[in-house]
C-alpha cells in the first residue's frame, strides 16, 4: 500500500464518517475507495463492514435507554439476525472475485435506489408505545435482510429501518435503537466469517478507522451546515458512478 493510497483510503473513511452522521451511506465510498485502489471486490466489501463496525456499536450506545426497555423481546431477532449474517457472508466466501465482481454493479445500482427512496421509507413517527417484535413476518423479513447485509452492506439500514417500520410496533427512536442493535448483531458475525476465511484487508481497515471516526464526530458540524438532502444527492452520485465503474470495465 503506497501512501498516496493510504492517504487515499484515509480520506474515503473521514468522509464515509461524516455522511454517516449526516445521511448514512458511508459503506458506498469505503467499498468503493477500496476497489479504486486495487482491493479485490469480495476482500473490499470484507473490509468494509469491519470499517462500518465501531459506528453501529456507538450509534447503539446512543439509544442504550431505549434499548433497555425491550431488550428480552429484541433477542429472537438478534438470533434471527445472526443465523441470517451468516447464511450471507458464507454464501459471498462461496462466491469467486469475478463472480461477485459481475454482481457488483447491480448490487450498486439496488443498494443506491434503496437509499435514494431512504426519507419515503423511513416510519412515521408515532406515539411513544412497548414494540411488539415476535410477528412471523417480521421474523421472515429480518431474516432477508440480515442475508443481505451479511452478503453486501450497502443500504442495510435503510432496508431494515423500512422492514421494521412495516413488521414491528413502535415509535421511530425504538425502530431505530432496534434497527442498530440488529445491525451490531450482523456486522459481528460478518467480521467473524470473513477474518476466519482471510478475506479483510486489515492495513487497509487500519488506515480508515481512525478516518471513519474523525469523519463521525466532524459530521456534527456538516449536519448543521449542509442540508441533509445535498449530503444524501453525494451519496447517490457516489453509488451511481461506482456502478457505472463496474458496468465498463466488467
């Protein structure tokens, strides 16, 4: 790894940090600033999820008091959620680089209409009341999507905040307190599964790390300059142009 590219992927993770703390989407630009400097693309999504992992951890201690109030019920779906991260990251260590390369752009392109429609999927907030979180459906839902945020990340909370918001009762801070404990929960067995199969690129991680969380406590200060909708555009282009990437060069 050369220092530009370190450098590089320093950057990538300040800015994933900040767009995380803002609008969310920050694994678009590691994923992506890892496959423009040569990362293969399974090993780069690998890596990835270890980049994204210390912010769900602090995005859940920051709804810890909402937590506390439905944790026992929340269990099955973190059993739920960890049989399905599983499931998902094995089936990508199954998977070739040139296999999951040509699925890449799809991915992509589904992953950033996913978080283009994000403010319309989200649930309306609603009176404070206990959630009800044992429904089969939601239970089939969260499944799905712990598959596909054990496989591919991209847009993973916003696919479970609007599973959630359509499956489980409660207001929207207890969807979201919900919906980050879930995302610990798969992005734990992911990095468990890949750093067993050798697959995480660990000076790479190393470098964005400390990015991710300078870019984190930085997006404080963006989120009350730029408005949320030009944070979230970027993200799209970001998602867009990488697609495209993938797309040409096959």
């Amino acid at each position: 790894m050369s220092f530009f590219d370190a450098a590089f992927l320093f950057l990538a993770g300040f800015v994933s940090g900040a767009v995380n703390a803002v609008a969310g989407g920050g694994t678009f630009l590691t994923f992506g600033a890892m496959t423009l400097v040569g990362v293969p693309p399974i090993v780069a999504n690998a890596t990835s999820s270890v980049t994204q992992f210390p912010g769900y951890i602090t995005s859940t201690l920051a709804y810890l008091d909402d937590l506390r109030h439905f944790w026992r019920q929340a269990l099955l779906l973190c059993l739920i959620s960890a049989c399905g991260a599983l499931a998902g990251s094995l089936i990508l260590l199954a998977l070739s680089n040139p296999s999951f390369r040509a699925l890449v752009p799809w991915l992509l392109i589904a992953a950033t209409a996913l978080f283009a429609a994000g403010p319309w999927l989200k649930p309306a907030a609603g009176p404070e009341h206990k959630a009800s979180l044992g429904s089969f459906a939601g239970s089939l839902a969260q499944f799905a999507t712990s598959v596909y945020g054990g496989f591919f990340g991209a847009g993973m909370g916003v696919m479970m905040l609007a599973t959630l918001g359509l499956t489980q009762a409660g207001d929207y801070h207890r969807l979201n307190a919900l919906k980050n404990m879930l995302a610990v929960v798969i992005a734990a067995i992911a990095i468990l599964v890949f750093a067993s199969g050798g697959v995480v690129a660990w000076p790479q991680a190393i470098v964005m790390i400390p990015g991710g969380a300078l870019g984190g406590y930085a997006g404080v200060w963006i989120a009350r300059r730029v408005p949320q909708g030009v944070v979230r555009g970027f993200v799209v282009a970001v998602g867009l142009f990488l697609a495209f990437y993938y797309f040409t060069k096959g």
